[in-house]
C-alpha cells in the first residue's frame, strides 16, 4: 500500500485472476473506511493471513507489470537502509498518475480538443468535466454506473484529456531567442556606405540598417526584438531585409540545441581527458565504483560522453543524475547535441503526463529512454538493463531527500542500484564530498584524475582581500572594497563579464531595532523576518508569512529600525549606483521562481545582456559562460560560521566551484574573495585550490569529534504543536537510547530554528562508531520507536528517522 505502514497486506484473488496477475502490477483495493488505494502486488500465495479476514481485491490496474523485479529489489533496500516503509518508497518512486486514489480529483486538460480519440465511456467523463470542472474518481464511478473505471481514467489520461489534481508545470522547453546579424556578403568595411545607398528609397529599412551599426560598437549579439524597438520597425520590415539577404537571423546556442535528428559526433578528448577515460576504464575492470576528481573546467563532461558511448553501442542503458536540473539546462542540451533522441530527461518538475510517458518509454524498452538525464528521483524507473551510472557534481548536498520520507541520499541509493543491474558507477567532482573521497582513498572505490583545464587555460588567480582592513583604512563603499571595485572595472573595461556572489538572499536578512535590539519574528515559526526591499516587506524563508515592513519597533516603539547584514539584493543595489552604464542581474531562489526563471536569466547572462549577475550558491553549480573573466566573492565569512559539521568542507566546496566558473575558456580568470578572516585555513585552501590538504584537516577534526566518514549518523527528530508534548517525549527517547548506546546518544537539542508552521521540534542524534554493527543499531532503534509509539501518550508526536543525515 502506497502508506507509510511498515507491513504488506493480503488480500484473495479469484483463480481466474491468478492466470493474470503478474509481481509488480496495481490493484485497487479498499482499505480502512471504504477508502480506495492503488496497491502494487509484490508476491502471490496460497498462506491465509492468520490475524484478519483477507478481503478481495476490486480489480486489477495493469495488463502487465509496471514495475519490475530489480525495482522491488531496489526499494527493499532503500526501506530497510532508511528505516521508512516500502509503501513510502513506492509512493515517492511512482508519478502519482499510477497511484489514483478513490478521492483523487480529476480535471479537464483544456488543451486537449481531439475527443473524436475518446471511446464512449472516455468521452462521457470528458463531457462532465464540461460542465463541472472537476470530478473525484468516486463520482466518475456514478457516472459510468460501474465500479471498474480505472481502465477509463487511466486511458483518459494517456490521451492527455485529463489531469489530476497536483501542481501543473508547463512542459519543458528552452526558449531561444532571435538574433540579427549582417549578412556575410555586407561585412567588409564599405558596407554601411554600400546598403544605405542600396536603401535609399525604403525608408524604414534604411532606419533599421543605420539603428543596427548604432548598436553594432556594444560588441553584443543584437536581439531582433530590441532592434525593432530601437528603430521602430516591425517585424515584416526586419524580415523583408532577411530576405534580401541583407541581414540574417541566428539563434544563440543554436549549435548546441539543434539535435533534431542530427547527432554530431563527439568531440575528441585532449590527452589528459584521454588518459582519465582509459583509467576510469581500467578501475572498472576491478571496482564497480569509480571516483572522477577532475577539477573545474577540466572536461569531465567530455569524458562522461565518451563513457556513456560506449554503454549504448552495447545496448545497456545509462543513468545520468545531476543535483537540481532547473539549472543544468546547459548540459541537457550539451548532451542532446551528441546523443540527440536518445535521451529522456526525468525530474519533479515535469507535468504529470511526461513522467508518465518517461516511465511507459523506459518499461517498453524505447530508444528514447536509452540515456535518462535525471534528478534524484529518477533513481526510482524501471530500468531494465543500466550499463552504466554518472552521477555529476556528487558532493552536492541536495541529492539528500528531506522530506518527505524515504529520506534517501541519491547518490548512495545509486551505488546499490547500479550493483543490482551489475552496472559501473561513476562519481564526479572537482570538490568530491569527505565521504567520497575517503572511500577512494580506502580503496573501496577506483580513483581517477583530472587535473589540467580544457585548452590548458590555468585555474583563476585567487585574491583575498582583507575587509577589516578595508574598513579601518575607510576603503571601503558599501560592501565593495576598492581593489574589488577596481577589479570590476577592469573586467569591464574588457567587455567581460562578472559573476558576484553572496550567500544570502533578499535585501537586508534580518532588521533590527537599534533602541531595544528587538527583530521583528515570525509568529508562526522562531526564526526573525527577512527584510524584502523590492516589496517593502517582511518575510519568513521557512513559512512564506509576509508582512508590511514596519516604520516602528513592534516592542519599544521607537522608528529606529535598522538593517543588518547583506543580501543579494542589496549588493545589486549598490552595484547599480557604482556601475550606472552596466546592467546588473540577479540570480536567488526570489528572481527564479517563475516556470522558467533560471532559463531567462542563464540565457540573458549567455547572450551577454547582463555585464554582472549577482546571486547566491545557485552561480556555483556547474554553469559554463565563456566570457567571465572575474568572480567576486563579497563575505565568505558568514559560510565560514555556519553551525555545521560539514560548514568548512561545505564552505570550500561552494567557493571553489564559483570560482571556476571564471576564465573558463581562454585565459585565466580572477577571483576576488572579501573577508574578515584572510588567514583562515579554509580560505588559504580555497585561494590555492588545495583539496587534499583540506581533505586531510578536515578529515582529523572529523575523526577527533566523532563524525562522518568515520562514525554514521542518526537523526531522530520529534514534532508536535504542544511543546509539553515533545519534551516530555524526548526526555523519555533520550533515557531510553541512552540504555542502549550510552555515550553515543547526543541531544536532545533544540535546532536552531526550534518552531516552523507552530511545530515545535527537538532533535537526538546517535552516532555509530566503526565497528559497531548498522544492521543491529537500526534494529534496536526500531524496537525503541515501537515501545514509544505504544505509549497513548506520545502516539500524536511525528517520529522522523533520517539515516545519514545532512
Ligand atoms: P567540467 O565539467 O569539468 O567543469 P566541461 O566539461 O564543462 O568541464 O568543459 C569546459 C569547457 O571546455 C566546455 O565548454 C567544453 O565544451 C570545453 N571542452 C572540454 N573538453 C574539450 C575537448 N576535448 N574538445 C573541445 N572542447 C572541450
Ligand atoms: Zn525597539
Ligand atoms: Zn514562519
């Protein structure tokens, strides 16, 4: 059952049934009060459940199975590893299409018009949902007058006539925008003098020809839009002066994104990539994982396409996961370029019928499922034959689920997947997670390197600019210290680009009243308000509660409420005053929300209409620009002091990968790092790019106070509205762990954030030393909760297991 109860149910099937009833297909089953579920059949047999009456089952969902026996194999794993029910990983790991429940709500799919494709039953649903504009399955049953819909839905759905309730995202698509350019025959130096003669007598295409050699000295690809807005044309004017061949329309990346078909062949790997690809070759023929430490810019995905080459020409599938793929549309289409309609890609975001179809192409084997290009929930698809596992940028920390459960981390679900399907993995990175690495070093994994950028452009220079001396001597404006700004100028002076990076969003985070010191807080959560300039309002980050900003304090009443510390959107500010002549962009979860937020801004940073983009660790993932000559980081401090375990590797990580989106094509590029703290070890590692000497530091600390990669974690956190409630409730778990793991039981504490949406939360942590068995921890842990649970006491108290936590 798709619920998070540890125990599978049996219900009876006729012996008609059995003939048909295949592991891996839905039923519809009803389940408590008349509720409907759509259960997933892992076993067939002949042992009558001795505790209750088993019922029967209303009807079977599936022709044939839609998950298969590597995927059951897979979740088994995830449940028992996270300690989450199967009935979780089911739900999480299905596109809620497959799991219609007797109240889903069902609505019209207002694009659909083709309903000559709709049976009579389809069309008779079709047709209500005219009228009304939405239907639960349960009144679709009176409309039908019949109890087995669900073939009708389901076909209503692959027809796309309909959807059912959930949040809809429009289709992915990356839009590209039109340029203008003169046409080759116009390019020599006489041309201005040679058209406007030709154009004497047209008017409005004369207007358009002398506005393009205005804009022509910006050196910036010129948008067909912005041309007919300067020279107040329209568009069948520009489009007569194309036809003329005159000018002509280019799209930018349009060598990256034509793949309709055409697939272009690889590009050939410089010897150092070659050698990466033959030795990533040779450790797989004795470790089944492989670690590529390659550093920035160095062409690991080059290498990952030779890889996943040779995987399909043996005819096995291939998995690639990237951390969040709203912002990788750069190596979709780098990938689409080379392997064109081989590729499916696969992520939350998508609506529900593409998911949908994603999983139908990869259960029929297609050849569009060949290469599926995912987040992290694609680790849940039913593959059939993986060949081979990418898992890009593996350090990054949001391949971890939170919430809700299972809490898995995806790149170490994909270590036993690609085990299960006998598959080779590979992880990469240039700043690679503690974890990984140690475990290369350990010989557990293969380990491979790749230490030269593409083109043999150097890594950045690395500046450290002291603030507080900055500030002492008065060289400071604003947030920028001069040399900073001076490095700004220059790199503009060169027509490059800057990327700006500031790990906060928002104007000013927290205000204060500087009479009582008291910040406006939450009411719903114990966490200050976020000060919003662009509205003139507070926010909460972890509630969306919003407010007007006050013009006095809430408590003293004094109008001496000030701000404190920076955000993005204070640094654009300041930007704009010192750079009037340049446009500034900005790049944080505020400007990105949109359906294609990160797109627009990706693409107006590519095409060169922002000089400086702004933004916080969203600019460290990844992204490939080839103009960026400077990265500014303007106070690496507040990472620095992050209350964390992993804030210093986490720090260096961050900072070493916005660093490298500088310079990346074909000379070095600068980076400018403000900070308080200049001689601080994980700033001096950064600023010589040494991994290994802050893998070995790092790696001590972790071992003197008992952390990970040496002893796992645990987390155990409890939530209710009633603080009594949870208190008394982690009191008596604390006792209770503490009899069985002793000193290994840390907390319990409050974190740091002790209130979200009027929850109160309380946190204990077990820690597992070397060799102290997993199997047999968990075990003891899940005995512990059953007894918790059993006290009437405590039973409305969220209990949340998170194995290896974050
Ligand atoms: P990484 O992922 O290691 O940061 P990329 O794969 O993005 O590096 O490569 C950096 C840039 O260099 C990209 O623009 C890529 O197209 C280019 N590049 C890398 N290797 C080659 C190659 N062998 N031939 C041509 N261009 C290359
Ligand atoms: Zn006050
Ligand atoms: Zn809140």
């Amino acid at each position: 059952m798709p619920i998070p109860i540890q125990k599978t149910f049996t219900y009876t099937v006729t012996e008609e049934e059995t003939h048909f009833l295949q592991i891996g297909m839905r039923v519809a089953v009803s389940f408590g009060k008349s509720k409907i579920y759509s259960a997933l059949v892992l076993n067939i047999h002949q042992s009558k459940p001795t505790l209750y009456e088993a019922k029967e089952i209303h009807q079977i969902l599936d022709e044939a199975p839609i998950v298969n026996e590597q995927q059951l194999q897979h979740w088994q794993w995830i449940s028992d590893y996270y300690m989450c029910s199967l009935g979780d990983v089911y739900r999480a790991a299905l596109p809620s299409a497959f799991l219609l429940e007797s109240e889903t709500i069902i609505f019209k799919n207002d694009h659909f018009s083709n309903d000559d494709l709709l049976n009579d039953d389809e069309f008779l649903i079709f047709e209500a949902l005219q009228h009304q504009s939405q239907l639960t399955l349960h009144q679709v049953g009176a409309i039908l007058g019949k109890k087995k819909i669900m073939p009708t839905v389901n076909e209503l759905i692959k027809k796309s006539a309909i959807t059912i309730k959930e949040e809809i995202y429009e289709q992915y698509k990356p839009k590209l925008v039109k340029y203008v350019r003169l046409h080759a025959d116009y390019t020599s130096d006489d041309a201005l003098e040679k058209l406007v003669k030709e154009l004497s007598r047209a008017k409005k295409q004369r207007e358009a020809v002398l506005t393009f050699f205005q804009l022509l000295p910006l050196n910036k690809p010129i948008k067909a839009k912005s041309l007919e807005k300067s020279a107040a044309i329209s568009s069948s004017i520009l489009k007569s002066l194309v036809d003329k061949n005159i000018f002509e329309f280019y799209h930018i990346q349009t060598d990256r994104i034509q793949f309709k078909g055409a697939v272009n062949s690889l590009k050939t790997l410089n010897k150092f990539q070659e050698k990466a690809f033959s030795e990533i070759k040779e450790t797989f023929t004795k470790k089944d994982v492989t670690l590529l430490h390659g550093i920035t810019s160095s062409g690991k995905t080059e290498v990952y396409t030779k890889l996943i080459q040779e995987v399909l020409k043996q005819g096995r599938q291939v998995l690639f996961l990237l951390p969040e793929i709203a912002l990788t549309t750069q190596i979709i289409t780098r990938l689409q370029y080379y392997f064109g309609t081989q590729i499916s890609v696969f992520h939350s975001k998508y609506s529900m019928n593409e998911r949908v179809e994603v999983w139908n192409n990869l259960i029929e084997n297609k050849t569009k499922t060949q290469i599926i290009l995912g987040a992290r929930s694609s680790i849940f698809l039913p593959f059939s034959d993986l060949g081979l596992i990418i898992v890009d940028e593996e350090h990054e920390t949001s391949y971890k689920q939170f919430e809700p459960s299972p809490r898995y981390n995806a790149r170490d679900a994909a270590i036993v997947l690609a085990k299960i399907h006998k598959a080779k993995i590979l992880l990469g990175s240039a700043t690679p997670s503690l974890e990984s690495y140690f475990n290369s070093q350990q010989d557990k994994y293969g380990f491979v390197e790749l230490n030269r950028r593409h083109g043999n452009v150097l890594l950045p220079k690395i500046e450290l600019i002291d603030a507080k001396e900055k500030h002492r001597k008065k060289e400071m404006k604003g947030h920028f210290s001069d040399r900073l700004i001076q490095l700004i100028q220059e790199a503009l002076d060169q027509k490059e680009q800057v990327i700006l990076f500031q790990n906060r969003r928002g104007f000013s985070p927290v205000v204060e009243c500087t009479t009582c010191s008291t910040s406006p807080q939450c009411p719903n959560c114990d966490v200050s308000l976020t000060y919003h300039k662009f509205k003139h309002e507070l926010r909460c980050h972890y509630c969306s509660y919003q407010r007007a900003m006050p013009n006095n304090c809430d408590a003293c009443g004094s109008n001496s409420i000030d701000h404190k510390g920076v955000g993005t959107e204070q640094i654009e500010v300041e930007l704009k005053e010192l750079f009037p002549n340049y446009t500034v962009g900005r790049m944080d979860l505020d400007t990105t929300r949109g359906k294609h937020g990160y797109q627009k801004i990706i693409g107006a940073f590519e095409a060169r209409e922002i000089d400086v983009l702004v933004g916080t660790q969203m600019l460290s993932k990844g992204l490939d620009f080839n103009n960026v000559s400077l990265v500014g980081v303007i106070n690496a401090d507040s990472m620095l002091n992050f209350p964390d375990f992993r804030a210093h590797e986490r720090a260096y990580q961050m900072m070493v990968q916005v660093s490298g989106r500088a310079g990346r094509n074909k000379k070095q590029g600068n980076v400018a790092i403000q900070t308080f703290n200049p001689y601080h070890q994980i700033l001096q590692q950064v600023a010589t790019t040494n991994y290994v000497e802050m893998y070995k530091e790092q790696l001590q600390e972790r071992w003197q106070y008992k952390y990970p990669p040496y002893y796992r974690f645990i987390k155990i956190t409890l939530k209710h509205r009633d603080y009594n409630k949870v208190d008394n409730g982690i009191n008596w778990l604390a006792k209770a762990l503490q009899n069985s793991f002793g000193e290994y039981v840390l907390g319990p504490s409050a974190p740091a954030v002790a209130r979200i949406r009027n929850q109160y939360i309380k946190n204990i942590v077990i820690k597992i030393p070397p060799k102290q068995s997993l199997v047999g921890t968990k075990r003891q842990l899940q005995k512990i909760k059953n007894t918790f649970e059993a006290v009437s006491m405590f039973r409305p108290i969220r209990f949340i297991i998170d194995v290896d936590a974050y």
